[in-house]
C-alpha cells in the first residue's frame, strides 16, 4: 500500500503544484483526466480497425446513441471480451505462457472494444505474442503482419509506404527462418524419443511367464484404447490445422488484393476515404477471428510444455 499510494503522489504531484498561474490544483488534475479520457472526442476518431468503426460504417452509432450510452457500451463490451481471458489466468495456475497470451488476447480486446483506441495501441497485442513465436509461428507470424496492416492508413499519412513494405517482407522472412529452426528442433526431440523407446525396448528383464500373460493382456486393452483416443484427437487436430492454414492464405490474399487495388485503382471523388475504410473493416474483421484463435490457443495449450525451467521462450 505504501508503494503505491507513494508512486501515486510522485506520478501526480507535478501537476498538482507546477500548474498553469490561471489554474488550480483541482482544475490542472481535471485536466490530466480529461487527456487521459477523452470521452468528448467520441468513440473513435478515425479509421480504427476496431468493432465501433466497423458498425458505424453501416449504421452511424454516434447519430443514435449519446456519447453516455457509447461509454456504457464499450465499458461492458471490453469487460464481456476480457471476462475469458483474466478467468483463465485465474483458474488455472500461472505460467509465463499463459500470461503472455493473456496479455495479447487483453490487449486485443480493448483494441476492439474499448473507447477512443489509436491505431498504434494493436502493438500491445502482437509485441507479448511475438515471445511465442516459436510455438506457433504460422499464428503470431499472422497476427503480425495483420496488425501492420491494420496501421496502413496511418501509415501512408506519414508517407512511410516503402518502410512498411521493407518492414513486412523483413518480418515474414525472420518468422520463415524461426519456423525452419522449430521444425529442425521438434524433429530431432522426436528422433531421441524413438531412439529412447528403440533402447528401452531392447532392455530383457526376467519376468515370470504368468505375469507375462496377464501384462500383455491389460497392455493390448490400454494400447488399443489409448490408440484409439490418439487417433481421434490427432484426426481433428489435423482437420483443425487444415482448415486454420486456408483461413491464413485467404487472410494473406484478401490483404495482398487491397494493397493491389490502392494502387492501382485510385478511389473515386466521392468516396476519397474508401480504401481507409476498407482496410479498417478487413483488419477489424481478422482481428476478431485473431482474438478467438487467441482465446482458443489459451485455454487449451498443453501443461506439460508450459514450465518455465523448459521453456522454449529463448532464441539461442
């Protein structure tokens, strides 16, 4: 409590005693929280990747709710989003890949649905996950490159078209090179696992004939009903990582045709924010899908790879 209370004064002190000669202590603190939340500068307050742009493309929200309602709304719309995410760090014990998802899918979540959000705030999303690349980098590659280009409009703003695309061709590059290095890793663990099993399995003990018997019966049950378990699970497992890798390509071919049509196809008179929208719309709607497989990833990764003494969180 003292830390706190102690870190509180520093942090706001200054304003209170430093304040402008025509202001009060009072008057300089309202003014912080007025910067620090902007409700009068509406929900959003450009062509931000998030759910509230999306809608109001279709139905202005701002011309049928007031700015109270919209405060209320985005309030408990972010509060439903991270329900999930602070349950999980909740019931399950901690781990530090399990915090790192939290802290991207959080993020992600208050990208979508909190109030007045910049397009740069999606790097709090994909800075935690990109500790994790080495366990999924066909996702986190994804989510990535997604975020840059979400941020494209702003970035063209800032005549920054030619760092973008050194940047993403960068990216994807170094994600192409950790992937080959997992994959080279995760062979090699699977050689010295059927190496082990080749060794112990060469191992003669005397056993009695008797229990021999019983031990082949009760194993050729267990083995049969593990396979079969085995089988199921790597079945849809399989399906699951099909269908999730032609969302990926599609996802890349959607971002790829935009990019093409932006330069090519300038926008008409009439709409000269078109190609701004619609790189909002699609990045908005990816980054819902992101939050779900996001989701989806945290609640179930496997336990036995998660501890921190073996953790794979390293770029040796």
């Amino acid at each position: 409590a003292i830390t706190v209370i102690s870190t509180f004064l520093i942090i706001w002190l200054p304003f209170c005693y430093w304040h402008h000669s025509e202001e009060t202590c009072f008057s300089s603190l309202q003014l912080v929280l007025y910067r620090q939340f902007p409700f009068s500068r509406g929900i959003f307050e450009d062509k931000v990747a998030n759910l509230w742009y999306s809608i109001s493309v279709i139905i202005d929200i701002r011309q049928i709710l007031s700015t109270h309602q919209l405060v209320i709304c985005s309030f408990f719309l972010t509060i439903l989003l991270n329900f999930p995410v602070c349950l999980n760090l909740l019931w399950f014990k901690f781990s530090l890949k399990r915090f790192l998802l939290a802290l991207s899918n959080g993020s992600l979540a208050f990208f979508l649905a909190s109030y007045q959000v910049h397009e740069k705030s999606i790097l709090l999303a994909v800075v935690p996950l990109a500790l994790l690349i080495r366990e999924d980098p066909a996702l986190v590659t994804w989510l990535q490159l997604l975020g840059t280009f979400s941020m494209f409009p702003l970035l063209v703003k800032d005549g920054l078209r030619i760092p973008y695309v050194a940047c993403c061709a960068l990216a994807a590059s170094l994600s192409y090179s950790i992937a080959l290095c997992h994959d080279d890793d995760d062979g090699g663990e699977e050689r010295k696992e059927s190496t082990a099993a080749v060794n112990s399995s060469n191992t003669i003990t005397e056993i009695p004939p008797k229990a021999i018997t019983t031990t082949r019966n009760t194993t050729a049950t267990t083995t049969s009903t593990t396979t079969a378990s085995t089988t199921e699970t790597a079945a849809y497992s399989s399906i699951f990582k099909q269908f999730r890798l032609l969302f990926f390509i599609l996802s890349y071919i959607g971002m790829v045709l935009l990019h093409i049509l932006e330069l090519y196809w300038p926008a008409p008179t009439r709409y000269p924010d078109l190609y701004a929208a619609l790189f909002s719309i699609y990045g908005a709607l990816n980054l819902c899908i992101a939050y779900l497989m996001g989701l989806y990833w945290q609640w179930n990764f496997q336990e036995d790879s998660d501890d921190l003494s073996d953790s794979k969180l390293h770029f040796d």
